[in-house]
C-alpha cells in the first residue's frame, strides 16, 4: 500500500487552479498509477478535510525544442478535488488567492 506522501505529489499553482480555490476545488499534481480512491484518501488524512468529488486527467508531455535538439516534457496526472460545503478550506492555499 503507498503512502499518502507518494500519492500527492505537488498542488498545481495556476489562475484558474486560483480562482477555483474559492469554490473550493483544489488542483493536485498526483502518482501516475493513483486512482480516485486513494486521491480521496490522501487528501483528507494530509489536509484534514471532507472531500466531495475527484476528477482526474492525465496530461501528455508536449514536444519542445531547445535549438536543433527535441524533445518530449514529461506526462503528468492531474486531480481536482472538490471540498462539501461544511469541509474547511485547504490553509495552504488561502494565502495565495
């Protein structure tokens, strides 16, 4: 069984991920092999909150140039989770919006 540390790798910091934080929706770069389930749980044991739903999407890696030389970013899974209504807010985001 995997840690909830190696579920959860990084939030993802962007406008939009921003301006859905206060709709509390929150967007995670998560382990390419996790599930929604496991997403859930790691969520609500690190941050203690309740979590509604979880939406995932794997992002493929683009092909970039640098001079003559290509080559592909690397994929990536991303996950926004969805708080209840009475869940608090993730802290770590508060100081950012």
């Amino acid at each position: 069984m995997k840690s909830v540390h190696d579920v959860i790798i990084s939030p993802v910091i962007t406008e939009r991920s921003m301006s859905e934080a206060s709709d509390k929706k929150y967007t995670f770069k998560v382990a390419p092999d996790a599930n929604k389930i496991e997403i859930r749980r790691a969520v609500e044991e690190i941050f203690g909150v309740e979590v509604e739903s979880v939406n995932t999407m794997n992002v493929r890696g683009k092909i970039k140039r640098v001079g003559v030389h290509t080559g592909p970013r690397p994929a990536a899974k991303k996950a926004v989770v969805s708080l209840t209504r009475k869940s608090k807010s993730i802290e770590f985001f508060e100081g950012m919006v």
